[in-house]
C-alpha cells in the first residue's frame, strides 16, 4: 500500500500521523473484502492532503463504500451512528443497558436508590451471577469531548454511598463495581483513578479489548441510527417511541407503524436493519 | 414597630415573609444604633410592595443607612461586597485563607499535590496543632446558586485519595478533614451528605452559628470591595495585584500607590479601611 507519510487532524484538535493500515481494517471489519478495502484506501490517499480531519477521511472513505454497499457502510458509520443516538443521554443508556443485557446481565435503567447518606439517580444497575454493577453513561455530542476526573470521582462517591447501602441489605454474595461508560474519552487522570479505585472505565475505544466498540463488534446490535434508509426525522421519531436497536424492528414489524412508510420502502428498511443485526 | 404581612421574593426564587425583625438586627450588627435601625425599617416598610426582591430591600435600607455613615453601610454590604471578589474564583480563596489564619490556622494556597491515586490541584490546605483541613472553594456570582451534591461527592473522592497519601507520609498525629466553602448555599442533599460523612461545608449562612458570615463578623476582616471610597475599577485593580482585605491598606499603605489617587482621596480611603478593619 501506498504509505505516504501525512499528518492529519484528530477531533481533539491533535496531530496524528494518517494510518492507511488502520483504515483498512476498519473498512474490513465493516464487511468490505481486502481487495476492497485496499482500493479504498488508496482513492483517499490520493484525494486527502496534510491537516485533512480524520472525520472527513472517514466520510470520504465511508461514501466510496457506500457505492459498493450501504449495508456495510451502515456498519462502518458505527460510531457516528452512536453519536446519532443524542441529543438527549437518554437513549444512550437504553443501549448501553441492551449491550450489557447481550452480556447476560439483568438490567435495570434509570431508577432512583437510596444510598447509605442520600438518594440517588442511577441510570444503569446490571446484575449477573457474580457481581452487581452501578453504572453511569455519559453521553456527549462533541466529539473532542474528554470526560475529565471529575466525573469519576463524583461517581466514586456516589458507588460508596450505594454500595454501602446494598451491604447493608446484606443477603447478597455479589461483588460491586462501580462503571462509567461514555461515548467519547477519558482524560489520562481520569484513567488513572479508574484503574487505582477499581472502577471499571469504559469509553469508545478503552479499555483495549472490552470497549465500547468491541461491546457492539460482539453483540452486533446496532443502533437504528446506522440505517441509511431511514432519514434523521425518522430515526428520531423511533429513539422518541424508545426503539434503540435495529434488532428491534427485525423483531417487531410494527415498530415502524408509525413512521407511516411505503410498503416498498417498509421492506427495505426491514432488509437494513435485517443485515445490521446478523439476522 | 409596624409588623406589616409582606411576602418578599428571595434570590433562590422563594417567596418568604419579610421579617422587619431580620433587618433591623442586620442594620444593628452593621453598627446602627437600635433607633436608627428601626427608623430605616419603617421607611423601608412604607416603601416595598408584594414581590419585592430581597435583594432590592436590602439595597435600600443600606441607601438609608449610607446617609447616616458610610462605613457603617460598609459593613451592612457584607454580602455583597464577597460576591464583588469575583468574576474569578481566586480572590475569594484568598479571602477564605485569610479567615483560615484568623482562626489560627497555617494555610497554604493553590497547591498541587499527590494523592494516593492521581495529582490534585488544591485551593486552600490548612493547618493548626490538632488538624489539617483539605478546603475546596466554590465562588458563584449567580446569587440564587446552590452547590448540588455533586460538588460534596467529587470533593469527598478527592478528600479520600489526598488523606489516603498524608496518611502514606505516616509522621503526622493530625486529624484530616475534607471542608467546601461557597460565597452562596448547598443544595439539601448536599448538606446532607457532608452531615453523613463528616466532611464540613460551610455557605455564608451555614452551619449556624459557624457560617462563613460568622467567620467574617468574628475576624473582623472585611474585604476590599466593601470601601464606599474606592471605585469598582480601583477595587479591581487592587484585587488583581493580590490585595483582598481593608486591612492590608491599614497595614501597607503603598498598596494604593498604583491607583495614582490625590493626597486628600488617599486618606479617605485608609480612614474608612481603618474604620471596617476596627483599627
């Protein structure tokens, strides 16, 4: 592959060295083959310049896999579509709550529980076998947004206060944890005082191995707004209605009743989301 | 005196009775005698309506008390003159320290130190012969604004990871509390919280009886932006160099070099410093 050496511009506003590898297997995973995606690759090399944003190189690499498949580009556009799950957190957490449900937790969202001290909201609590998990989503459109260590020592607190009252309630034998999960970053010391209190972090690419992105890769449940034949208003007015996933209109027709679709246009819609969630 | 039944609008939005009582021990505790005081009262009750902002009343009564003397209206716009610390937080830490070392305490201002996890960057530490004191201020300008639990569980956190790293250092026999200090108030289950895990918060009405309203009466140590005699600008330019209480002026004149004031306007102000520092 072609490897020219061009800088270019992170959300955050850092500059990165462009990595043709990294995208090509970004557009693999999507479902793109290697002969594909290395195509790809190289019509962006030729048409991007140095300080080009990293959002546009995927945009342009997004739209030339688009015209092989829009399917596959659903997949690829995975963490714009998550980003599409705003403007209100809400919907964020009712698919953080389903990633963890494909986990095999049982999930409870958004309840009010009294702590030790005081009262508290929660907005995810997830319970296996083994351990019952408090968890805090945070959800941010700005994409250079990096969640400072502020949030992970209120939510520190918060845990305590809980956690100390789940014990006392004492008939229990799970572990607690206390878990973040956001859309966007951390900051390194939010990081650090994650790993040193035993909180479990999660963000879009962190922790290697178990982020949030490999949490969808595993569950391949896709957020209806990786659909590119749904228009905005459309998806909105599903996330509205408390439909997240693309499974949930493979599983239930009638969710999409009241977007008042053609019947031609009924099916594909049906066809996209069919594809999206491996069905 | 004339008990009128008024409901008066406080800054929070609250709609309270107006008690003439309340204001005429404020105006005596200003340094009105009690006939001046109830004087004020009445032409105060004769002059407000329904819905009259508290802030409003109290504006005009200290009109009233400021024909009589200016540095007893000084003392009366207490209050006030801690929000004029701002727009920035910084020279209401100061303040807040040198209240601190009133009270006996060797403070340390805008420190950074390790804690057992991650660094922190602290506003105020003090210290006396029994305790070392971790103290997080929280200046507002917005009146109505109150410290939500948030604050109290990030600071608690923080508290824990710093005592965590003083306890590490091993020498020391001292007790370690965590305290926030904020010019306006805490939000009930703030209060609560700090009450359940014995970390001090103090607003400038609370705790009664050790409120920051009562540090200031007992040190005596007023700030610069009480002065009548100084404009908002001069008060300002003062702050900005570092000077934040009446009593630097009474204690280094030079302070006022910068400001470039007549000889007869130079001593007016160091007369009223002297008069709100009780030299």
């Amino acid at each position: 592959m072609n490897q020219k050496n061009i800088k270019v511009l992170k959300s955050n506003g850092e500059m990165v060295d462009f990595m043709p590898d990294k995208l090509k297997s970004a557009l693999m995973r999507s479902g793109a083959d290697a002969k594909e995606a290395e195509s790809i690759v190289n019509t962006v090399i030729s048409s991007i310049g140095e300080r080009t944003k990293t959002g546009k190189i995927y945009k342009i690499a997004y739209n030339l896999l688009k015209q092989k498949s829009k399917y596959v580009a659903g997949r690829f556009r995975l963490k714009q579509a998550v980003y599409d799950l705003g403007p209100s957190g809400y919907p964020f957490e009712k698919y953080v709550s389903k990633l963890l449900e494909y986990q095999g937790y049982k999930v409870k969202v958004n309840i009010i529980e009294n702590g030790a001290c005081v009262k508290h909201e929660l907005d995810v609590v997830a319970e296996n076998n083994e351990e019952r998990l408090m968890i805090e989503c945070k959800f941010h459109r700005d994409k250079g947004h990096k969640n400072d260590v502020k949030i992970p020592l209120y939510i520190h607190s918060r845990f305590l206060d809980i956690k100390a009252s789940w014990e006392k309630s004492g008939d229990s034998k799970l572990n607690y944890f206390g878990m973040i999960v956001t859309n966007t970053r951390f900051s390194e010391d939010a990081t650090e005082y994650g790993k040193c209190t035993g909180m479990r972090l999660v963000s879009w690419d962190y922790p290697h191995g178990n982020s949030l992105k490999d949490w969808i890769d595993r569950a391949d449940l896709h957020p209806i707004t990786s659909m590119n034949s749904l228009t905005k208003l459309q998806r909105q007015s599903l996330l509205d209605s408390g439909v997240v996933l693309c499974k949930e209109i493979v599983e239930n027709h009638d969710v999409l009743l009241k977007l008042g679709l053609r019947l031609q246009k009924r099916d594909e819609v049906i066809k996209e989301a069919e594809v999206l969630s491996g069905s």
